[in-house]
C-alpha cells in the first residue's frame, strides 16, 4: 500500500520534499479530471468546484479575490495610514486575505496571490490529496489524514469565524484601528455565509458520506460560538484593550459614530435596551450574536435560555465597573454559551423548528432589544436563513417563499445604511417579513 501511494504521489508531481510542506495550493485540486472541469458533470462530487471559486461577478467567488483587493486603491490606503508598507506583503492583512500557511510548509505549486485557496477551508492537503479520490478511500479517511470536517456545525464556524470573526492568530484581527482606516465592519453569519459559498450538490452521496445539512442547526451553532469567540478574544489583553483605552472592534459601532451637534434641545439617537443594564452614555459591547443566541436558546433549548440571559445581562452590567469585572463576566457568558453550543449540536431541528425561531425573533421577548443596527442587520439575515431552510426542508415551495420575499427585502432595506437606520421602523418591517413567513405554516 506504501508503495502505491508512493506512486501516486509521484505521478501528481509530490516528491519526499514537497510531501513535507503541508500547503500544496489551488493548482494541485485544479486539474480537469478533479475540481477543475468547466461543467459539474462529475459522478461523485461536481468537479467545477474551481469556476465556483473563481467567479468574478458572485459571492461564491469572493475568496478568489480576497488577495487582489490588498493591491486595490482601498487596500493602499488602509496600508498606509497604519503604516503597514504594500497590503500585500503586510503580515496584518494576509493572515485573512490569503491562505495562512507558514513559509516553510508551502509546497511547489502554493501561491500566496491565490486569495483564501482550497486549504485555507478543507485544511493542509499533503497528507490527503493523493489519495482522497482513491478506491476505496472514504471520507473518514480523508479526515484522518488532516481533512476539515466542515459538514460539522462546529467545526465549520471555527475556520469561519478566523477570519469573518477574528482569531487571536497572526493576521487574523480586524482591529478599530483598521476600520478607523478604512478596513469593513466585521459581521458574519454561519449558514447565510456557507449558503453564499456552496460549490457542492447535496445529493444521496453526499448524504450519504457526510449526512444531511440542517440549516437551523448550522445557524444556530454559528450564532454559539460566534459569541464564544468574542468573549474569549475581549479577554486577551493584546487584543481586548488598545493602549489605554478598550478595543473598539467589541463594541457597537454606531453608539458612538452617530452626527454630533451643539443645539440646546437634545435628540436622542439611542434607544434604552433594558437587556443592557449600563450607565447612561456608555458604548454597548457589540451584541447582535448575544441577542440571536437568546432567541435561539427559547426557541430550540429553553432549559439553557434562563441561565444565558441572566449570564449576558451581567456581561453588560460588568461593563459599568471595570475591566477584570468584565472578563470574569465574559467567562460566565462564554461558558453558557458552551452549553447551548453543545446541546444545539446534538438537536436535530426539521418540522416546525424553523418558524418558531422566527416567531421568537420578532416576539415580545426579543423584537424590543433590536435598538442598534448591527443586531437588527443580525435579525433580518436570520429570518431569511430560516425561510430557507424551509424551503430546502420542503415545509414551504420555491413559489411561495418567492411570494413573501418582498417582506423580507424590506426588512433588507431597513438595515441597508447605518446612517438612515430607525429601529422602530425596522422592527416593524421585521415583524411584517416574520408575520408573512407565518402565514406559510
């Protein structure tokens, strides 16, 4: 058996030199008789993966790009106010824009201007990808040998999150200092972001090998350790604080970048959030993931929910006495978050489970915490999430999400400018897109 891998290896080009580097790069998947066909006519998996990922006008074809936008007029600029040198070269950008693999395990074939390549997501291939295709390998096999299961809830949003997150490792932080450079607000969610990607039929061998995708599942987990991973990156002290003062990438954005002026007669551009006890004038810490994963806990794990939100309700309040108060808080908030993450990925959630989580983000319950625009952008992309997941589930046709669709881009229009962003409005289109997918129960 050595000695046939062996051949096999060498026939692809990979010598006992380049079996030691772990990054083999894009052109190592991209021949015609493996990802790199022009059309999905393969038996076992679709084998146009490569045109997917190389799209220049879709989502599906964002991480193809991701490299080429350093060397862009706003990649040049952010690189410059930060002192950075060329985007392109700047270890703070490429950790994220690129495939982070380490200089000395970068086989013949790796390119770092290939953007966020095939192992950035299915992981270093050396070990794998001479036989990966091979009978009689399997997909346990491939695991094995260095594979991502990425079929996994947890697994997937734990290489997600790195980047449209941020990870404690090189190059993988968008700090306020970048986005004060010009650099997108970080926002992410697990199966909107995985929907946007997809480059494979899921079809009887799929389910077969890795088992069905259940999106509510998916987003939910997401929701989990999206919050797991804030908390757990505001504890670092070299990432949680910025010289004397906080780091601002934890807090919503929009309590503080909001139009000042002198008039006698104040305007208030808040509203009071009752789950956030905190001093009057303070930055609220970011929250939309916080406010999804309560809905989440009512709709789908109620025993955990009583104990999360009592946890997330003194996360907030520990912010009002200092920062050792605020990470001991994180802790117990992190920690709660754990356990959903735990008892989310052990659930299975078809049938009604899809619009009752819908029906829990626009109740009483949680529709009055949607006060900022970052949970409220949060909120409408998990309703749409939802609808379909039914629409993949069976419980609603193709047609008739289509014929409510124009509620759930109005809620879309509601949070399509921060600057024009009114939460009573948008609760209102909120819970109008929530009532019509009811309608379809």
């Amino acid at each position: 058996m050595i000695a046939v891998v062996a051949c096999v290896l060498a026939a692809w080009g990979f010598t006992a030199d380049s079996a030691e580097a772990a990054y083999e790069g894009v052109a190592s998947c991209a021949g015609s008789t493996c990802h790199g066909r022009s059309e999905g006519d393969g038996k076992i998996v679709r084998q146009d993966e490569l045109v997917h990922w190389q799209d220049p006008a879709s989502q599906g074809g964002a991480h193809s790009r991701a490299y080429a936008v350093l060397a862009g007029p706003r990649g040049a600029q952010i690189a410059a106010s930060l002192g950075l040198g060329p985007a392109t070269s700047a270890p703070a950008c490429l950790g994220c824009h690129s495939t982070a693999a380490p200089a000395g395990q970068r086989g013949e074939r790796f390119q770092q201007a290939e953007g966020v390549g095939c192992e950035s997501c299915h992981g270093e291939a050396t070990r794998w990808i001479a036989t990966h295709f091979a009978v009689p390998a399997t997909h346990e096999a491939n695991i094995a040998q260095g594979m991502k299961r990425l079929e996994s809830p947890a697994v997937r949003a734990g290489v997600c999150l790195d980047c449209h997150f941020g990870s404690a490792g090189s190059g993988q932080f968008v700090s306020h200092r970048m986005m004060a450079a010009g650099h997108p607000r970080v926002a992410f969610e697990l199966d909107l972001f995985s929907s946007l990607q997809q480059h494979w039929d899921e079809d009887a061998d799929y389910v077969q090998r890795k088992g069905r995708t259940d999106s509510v599942r998916m987003w939910a987990v997401g929701q989990a350790l999206a919050v797991q991973r804030s908390t757990s990156l505001f504890a670092q002290p070299g990432l949680g604080t910025q010289g004397l003062f906080p780091e601002f990438y934890f807090f919503d954005c929009h309590s503080c970048h909001r139009t000042i002026d002198d008039r006698a007669e104040r305007k208030l551009t808040f509203q009071v959030n009752a789950e956030r006890p905190i001093p009057f004038g303070t930055p609220p810490y970011n929250d939309e993931n916080i406010i999804m994963l309560s809905a989440v806990a009512k709709a789908l794990a109620p025993g955990h929910a009583v104990a999360f939100d009592n946890a997330a309700r003194s996360f907030h309040a520990a912010m009002g006495k200092g920062r050792s108060d605020a990470i001991a808080a994180g802790g117990r908030l992190s920690a709660a978050a754990g356990a959903l993450a735990n008892a989310l990925s052990a659930g299975t959630y078809g049938g009604d489970s899809a619009f009752t989580v819908v029906s829990t983000i626009s109740s009483q319950a949680i529709s009055p915490r949607f006060t900022d625009y970052t949970g409220s952008q949060q909120a409408v992309m998990a309703v749409d999430t939802m609808l379909n997941a039914l629409v993949k589930q069976g419980r609603v046709t193709v047609g008739a999400a289509a014929g409510i669709r124009g509620h759930i881009n109005r809620a879309y229009d509601a949070v399509k400018a921060p600057n024009s962003y009114n939460p009573g409005a948008f609760r209102a289109s909120l819970g109008e897109a929530a009532r019509a997918i009811g309608t379809l129960r």
